[in-house]
C-alpha cells in the first residue's frame, strides 16, 4: 500500500478518535513505517546549530498558549498552540525550515511529530525549547557554543 496514504490514514486516525481501548493494525503499521525510516535527530534541531544570519530564514512557531507568547517569545515568532498545529497547517512554509518550539520542547516535539506523519519533513523541534534557547545564549548560541551541537 502507498505508504504516504497509510500514513495520512494513521494521522487521521489518530486525530479523529481521542482513545482506542484496541490497538488498531493499519495505525501501528503506519507508525512502524515511519519509525523505520526516521533518522535520529532529523526533527531536532538545537539552538548551536544556527548561526545568528540564518535565523532569518527560518519561519519559527511558538507552540505555547497565548498567554505565554504574549509575555515572552522568540522575536519573529508566530503563535500556533501545539493542539492547532495539524489544524493550521496550512500556514507553514513548505519551501524553508520552520523550528516549533515550547518551553522544554516536549509539547512542540508532539506537534511537529503529526506534522511530520504528514508529510512537513521541513519542521522540527527547537530542543530544550525557549528556556534552552535563552539558556545558550538566544540568537548567539552558535557562535558562543564551545563544541558541535546534537548527539
């Protein structure tokens, strides 16, 4: 089976129903098969390794609420909370790198994890989220990092 539309039926399968007592076979095949081919840290990506003129091409999305990126955010970020992330994604870039980020990384590794099952293999998770991003120094945590970033 077209392995684009088994995905696209997990994803949706995943997102019209809440909670299934059953496992369903065709939603862990999918997952499986994306899982096989999904490189270690293809949807990571940690503030070292942009350097401050490069942070302009990159379309970034605070996944937090409103609330939160009213008080604080990355400049140039938009706000698209995690939960609408796969309803709003029609607002993301498909020609350029988009980073989503929270405050740990943990609710935007679940967003851009739907997106990717969807096919935005140009999304990823800014590690560490916002509070690491301040923590290595912000738009110049690439040229202050002492050693290559990742794993």
């Amino acid at each position: 089976m077209n392995k684009t539309f088994v995905t696209m039926f997990a994803s949706l399968s995943l997102l019209a129903t809440p909670a299934w007592s059953t496992e369903n076979p065709a939603v862990v095949d999918a997952l499986s098969g994306y899982l096989d081919f999904a490189e270690y840290g293809s949807s990571l990506i940690w503030p070292e390794q942009i350097p401050r003129e490069d942070w302009k091409k990159v379309f970034i999305v605070d996944a937090r609420d409103a609330a939160q990126y009213a008080k604080e955010h990355i400049p140039g970020a938009v706000n698209i909370e995690w939960r609408q992330a796969v309803a709003r994604r029609a607002e993301l870039p498909k020609d350029r790198m988009v980073v989503m980020y929270c405050n740990s990384g943990s609710l935007s590794a679940q967003a851009v994890f739907a997106l990717r099952l969807l096919g935005y293999d140009n999304v990823k998770v800014l590690q560490d989220g916002i509070e690491g991003w301040k923590r290595k120094g912000g738009f110049d945590a690439h040229a202050r990092a002492s050693a290559p970033a990742g794993h």
